[in-house]
C-alpha cells in the first residue's frame, strides 16, 4: 500500500471510516435544507430574477440601454465577461492541473470547484450572447452551411477563437465533472430509500455498477481528460487575452497578455473558491475535509498567482515607458494618475499588495481573514478587468472624441444579475449534488487520513 | 447441480486484494470485484488488462485535428477567401498560424467528448441503464470478490468458501443464479 510520510499534515481530520464519509457527504442531501439555505436560495434568487428582467429589457430594447458610447463600446459587458470566464479557470485547474502533480487536497474541493467553474462559464457567456443584441442568431457565431452566400465565420479573429475556447472548455469541464459524479450518484442511490429520491439519483448515476475494469476506465478517463483539460485551461484565458492583444489599441496591444490573463484567472478562481468553500464548510459541517491545510494550500496559489499578476502589472509600465511608443506610454501614465486613477489603484491595492499579507503564516491561516482577501481579490480582478477596457478606449487617438464610461441601472442589474443566478445555481448544487468527491475522498483516507497516519506513525516506533 | 454465486465481503481494499491473491494462487478465477474507489494494485492479480481508452482519445483527437484542418482550408482558403487585415488567404500553409487554435481547441473537444462517450458506452454507464452491482454496499465501505462456480469446475463451493475463511473476511453469501 501506498504510504505517506508522517510529516505531511492529514487530509482528513479525526478519526473516520469509509462509511462516515458517506454519512458526512451525503447526509446533508438526505435531511431537510437548513432555513439558512432557504434564507440564502432566497435571496441569490430573487437578485437572479432582476437579472433575467434586465436581460429581457436589454434585448427588447437593443444594446443602447447600455452606458456604452461611441468611444467607449465595449465597458462592463465585456468586463464581466472576462471576470466570470477567469473565475471559471479554478474548477479545471484544481481538477486537472492538480491530478497531473498528484496533489491530493485537491479531493476534497475539486468537486465544488468544477461546479463553480461551469456556472461561471455559463455566466461568462451570457455577456458575448447578449452583447450580440439579438439573441436568437447567437448561432451564426459557428461556421454553419448558411444561405449568405455561404459566408463563413473568421477564423483569423480571436473573437471567434474565443468561441471555440469558451464552448470547448464548458463542455469539456461539464463532461468532466459528469464522470467523477457518476460514482457519487451511484452512493446516494444505493443509500437512499425514499423511492422518488432513489430514482432520482438512480437516473443521475447512469447504471453505475463499480466493478474492476469500470474503475480502471474511470482512472484513464480522468487520467486523459486531465492531460488534455490542463493545456485547454491555459489556452482558454490565452485566446480571451487575443481578444485585445491582437488589436492596435494602446494598453491592449500586449505580448505580456496570454500568461498574464491565465495567472489572472487562477487568482481570481482561486478567491471564489474560498469565498463559496469557507462558507460550505461550515454550514455543511465539512470542516474534518476541508481542513484549515487545504485553505492555507490555495491561499499560498493565491500568493503566487498574486505577484505574478503584480509582475505583469510593473512590466507592463516599465514596458510601456521602454518601448518608446508615446502612445503606449500615454496609455498607462492615464491609467494611473488620469480620470480613472481611483480605478487603477483599486486594482493594484487589492492585487498585488494585498495578497503579499499572505506570506505571514498567520494570516494565511486565518479563516475569517481570508474570506475578507476573497473578496477583496474578485473586487480587484474586476477592476483590473475594467482598467484594462475601459481606461484603454476612453481616451481615444482623437482628444474630440475623450469620454468617461457611465453605467446604466441596465449595466449593473445585468451584472448583479449573473451573481445571483450564478448564487442560485451554486446553492441548487450543494443542497442535491455531492459537494466533495466521495469516492476520491475514500482512496486516500488510509493515507492521508489523521487516525490512520498517528496510527501508521505508532507502528513505526515499535 | 445448480450453479452458484459466491460473494466474499471485505472491509478493506488491502484485505480484498489478499483474498484475491489467495483465491488467483489457488486456481479459483475471481469473476469480478466491486468496490467504492478503485483498489489500485488489484487489477494485475484478476488479470484485468489495461484499458484502451487512452489510445481512443487519442485517435478522436488526431480526427478532431484532421477535421479542423480540412473544414478551415475549405471555409478560408478554397471556398470564400478574403483578405482580412491583409493576412494572407491563398495558401493554408501561410494562413497557418491564425487557424492554430481552433485547430487546437477542436482536437481537444474531439479527444474529450470521443473518449467520454467511449467511456460511457464500454463502462455501460449511460441514461437510464440498471445499477448491476451485486449489493447496495459496495458503492459506500464494502469491497466484494465475486467467484462463479460455473467457472470453476476444479472448486466445488464449499472449498470455495474454506479458502476465502482463511482470509479476513467480513461475511460471505452465496446466490444460486
């Protein structure tokens, strides 16, 4: 059997059995929400439903019930469409990146992440669809057999590259969670006793049968789907980056962009997922899985994706002053100390100097302290997101054509919107779908779990 | 004489995979084993071989890359070229390097989604089939051998279940089937 030095910390605290973990995962599924869940469900609801009314007023009306002028016409819409997309970028990594290095606290958050990943896809393209103004031809945006002609779509812009990534890596990141779920399904039928319950999670669980060879396929396909997930994470926020560094506007025309976009990403990924998990855990009374360890392991990716970002940031300047290009220069001493100053420093305050407070031991593994550090990374990411678009177009080459960029309550209720959607549907999964993975759990409880490693370690002396 | 089912229940996948070795090293041929994660270790000794599903995604990825390769020469070189931003449209070779990641994201669309349905149809896991495993357990801390006398005519039952008592079984049930 495989075994783990005693050193390294246990994954799994106390002393727990293969049937506790069960019991711990899938109990919440089987007893009633608590009111907190319908309070929060509520809630995150409601804001949703403003969301999808802004979004029917969006497309009665056209995209001009936008703030977006003439100068400035690609604002929050696009903003947001890049937030979401980069905090889509955790679920993967964790998953796959993680698997390829063996690090196995990825079990016991993987599961959630990749949820939250595929949610904020969705809500990421949400934005492209609905910036489109008509909806119902969203889908000329693939190379379909058409009658203009047969005029096909460009595949020399990264606008349609960005296609092929976003509805790839959703899918791909659907499919693979399906696949790990499938067995954990299969746990909760085989428990459940309720008969439209266990025919619900019968349905969900494909027939899953659990026999050698099944598992053996089971690890391959986690195995391929991770080496060929691993490259499309990082390809995906690459070609969200084209979307302006293949342009000739200054600030945008980067060749910094792609790697920095992608640590961006995992930044911001990795934030949400401390938001949503430090609550989960609680609430769901999975302290004994995700553990205080787990939370300092993402919140060490946090610092370095952190200053890689803040690397790219001062690069970026140095660039801009080096390069001689007065334009590129204007650009960026506009960002800092033009009319969006305040936005260019909300940005550098909450990513880069903030997360270098994690380097202290204690405040990394301090729980209430890092959920406040998750927000203030998503507030920061998306700031960066809108410096980068906004700053970047509103002082134009012609200066009869400077502007400022102003929301519209339309602005805002979309984006309120998509967090109460993406809420809700985070909610829906943690109160009907196993929020840890099972089965991977159960693999490395003889390892990495705490009574199995004191009692590995006791053998030893003796 | 009826054919009979024979269920070795374990408690753990080291106890399991000893019972199999001893049961493999006997002669008696172990029909299948189930368990709640995958007993690494365990398929050498039932004599699983490994699975093809690799070589699979690998193939739907080539096809993926092939397909994208052609629809993109026909979509931007032969049938409708233009000239964007002066990038050039005759050759595909020259236009090459704007088509790399449709090219890219579409062989890992192809290896992923081929190699998934692949998996699901091999595994007989899809919409609507039967859960087959022998005992609701083995999906939450049991591990179960499952030997068939009808393959093995050298073993009657009862020497079956004498040899699996010599390890550290949990219980064992027998099925006539």
């Amino acid at each position: 059997m495989h075994a783990e030095a005693a050193i390294r910390e246990p994954l799994i605290l106390g002393h727990r059995t293969y049937h506790d973990i069960t019991n711990d995962i899938v109990g919440p599924i089987e007893n009633k929400a608590p009111r907190g869940w319908y309070v929060l469900i509520t809630i995150a609801g409601l804001i949703a439903a403003y969301g999808v009314g802004c979004i029917m007023y969006l497309l009665s009306k056209g995209v001009g019930v936008w703030g977006l002028n003439k100068t400035v016409d690609w604002a929050w819409d696009i903003t947001n469409f890049v937030w979401w997309v980069g905090i889509g970028h955790a679920g993967t990594l964790i998953s796959a990146v993680l698997l390829l290095f063996r690090q196995k606290w990825r079990m016991a958050i993987n599961r959630s992440a990749e949820a939250m990943t595929i949610f904020a896809v969705i809500m990421a393209g949400t934005f492209p669809l609905i910036h489109m103004g008509r909806l119902w031809v969203g889908y000329w945006v693939f190379p379909l057999p058409n009658q203009f002609g047969s005029l096909w779509t460009n595949f020399n812009s990264p606008l349609l590259w960005d296609v092929f990534a976003i509805s790839t890596y959703f899918s791909v990141s659907l499919v693979f969670w399906y696949i790990g779920l499938i067995p954990d399904f299969a746990t909760i039928r085989d428990r459940l006793t309720k008969p439209g319950m266990k025919r619900f999670y019968s349905i969900l669980s494909f027939g899953w049968t659990g026999n050698a060879k099944a598992w053996t396929r089971f690890e391959e396909v986690s195995l391929v789907l991770a080496g060929v997930a691993t490259p499309l994470v990082f390809s995906v926020h690459s070609v969200v980056s084209f979307d302006f560094a293949t342009s000739v506007i200054p600030g945008w025309h980067t060749t910094i962009f792609p790697p920095y976009f992608v640590s961006g990403a995992v930044f911001s990924g990795f934030a949400m997922v401390q938001t949503l998990l430090l609550v989960m855990r609680k609430v769901m009374h999975l302290e004994a899985y995700i553990t205080k360890k787990h939370v300092e392991y993402m919140n060490i990716v946090i610092i370095v994706t952190g200053s890689i970002v803040g690397v790219a940031y001062i690069t970026e300047l140095f660039i801009s002053w080096y390069s001689g290009v007065e334009y590129e220069s204007y650009a960026f001493i506009n960002r800092a100390t033009g009319p969006y100053w305040w936005a260019y420093w909300s940005m550098m305050t909450c990513n880069v100097i903030s997360p270098q407070l994690f380097w202290f031991k204690k405040l990394r593994t301090n729980l209430a302290f890092t959920f406040f550090m998750s927000i203030i990374v998503n507030i920061g990411m998306w700031f960066e997101r809108f410096v980068i678009i906004v700053t970047s177009l509103h002082r134009d080459y012609m200066p009869s054509s400077w502007t400022m960029f102003h929301p519209t309550w339309v602005d805002v209720g979309t984006f309120l919107g998509t967090i109460g959607i993406f809420f809700t549907l985070y909610l829906l999964f943690a109160r009907y779908f196993p929020v840890v993975a099972l089965n991977e759990l159960k693999s490395i409880l003889k390892t990495s779990g705490e009574s199995y490693k004191k009692e590995a370690a006791h053998h030893h002396h003796h | 004489m009826a054919n009979k089912v024979i269920y070795a229940v374990y408690e753990d996948p080291e106890q399991l995979k000893d019972g199999a070795r001893k049961l493999v090293s006997s002669g008696v041929k172990v029909k299948d084993v189930y368990s709640p994660f995958p007993v690494h270790g365990l398929d050498p000794i039932i004599g699983i071989k490994r699975t093809r599903l690799g070589i699979a995604a690998f193939m739907y990825g080539i096809g993926g890359t092939s397909l994208a390769v052609l629809g993109i020469t026909y979509f931007m070189i032969w049938d409708w070229p233009m000239n964007i931003g002066g990038k050039p449209s005759q050759a595909l070779y020259k236009n090459i390097p704007a088509f790399i990641p449709v090219i890219f994201e579409f062989t890992v669309l192809c290896a992923a989604h081929g190699m998934a349905i692949t998996y699901m149809i091999r595994n007989k896991t899809l919409p609507g089939m039967p859960a087959r495993n022998p005992d609701p357990r083995t999906t939450d801390d049991k591990f179960i051998i499952e030997v068939r006398t009808a393959d093995n005519h050298g073993h009657s039952a009862e020497t079956i279940t004498s040899l699996l008592r010599t390890t550290p079984v949990f219980e064992i049930n027998e099925r006539q089937y």
